[in-house]
C-alpha cells in the first residue's frame, strides 16, 4: 500500500509520465468509458473532466502498485 506522499512521487516520476503518453497513444486520446457508452465527443460523460484527458489506474495505486507501471491497468477517461 503507498502512501499518499508515495503516489506523488510517483505521479511525478520519468517511468509515469512515459507509460502515461503509451496508454493515451493507445486510447487515441479518447475516453475510454465515454466510448465503451457509444458517446460521441460533444456528449461525453462529464464534459468538465474532458477539458483534460487523464490515464486512471484500473486497480487503484494505492492498493495495487504492483501494477502502477503495467499499461494493462491503464485506461484514459
Ligand atoms: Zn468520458
């Protein structure tokens, strides 16, 4: 389990910041549950949070650092 001081060093390291662009290019820049619901871009699920696209953990970091860096718990939204 990490703590909170933990996750933002770890938001702020070379290794994230690198897996991040890999899953946005994987995602084309789309979110990904905006298009699992067939939603085009004007009607996207929270238009405040699409103002910035951002690459979320499916297993929380917290929980699961384990898989912090694995691009298979990656997903844009
Ligand atoms: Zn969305």
């Amino acid at each position: 389990m990490l703590t909170q001081a933990e996750r933002h060093t770890f938001y702020k390291s070379k290794a994230w910041v690198s897996i991040r662009k890999e899953a946005l290019k994987r995602d084309n820049y789309e979110c990904q549950e905006c298009k699992r619901q067939g939603k085009v871009f004007t009607d996207y699920h929270d238009p405040d949070k699409h103002k910035r696209l951002d690459v979320d953990h499916i297993k929380d970091l917290e929980h699961h650092p384990e898989l912090a860096l694995d691009i298979d718990n990656l997903t844009t939204l």
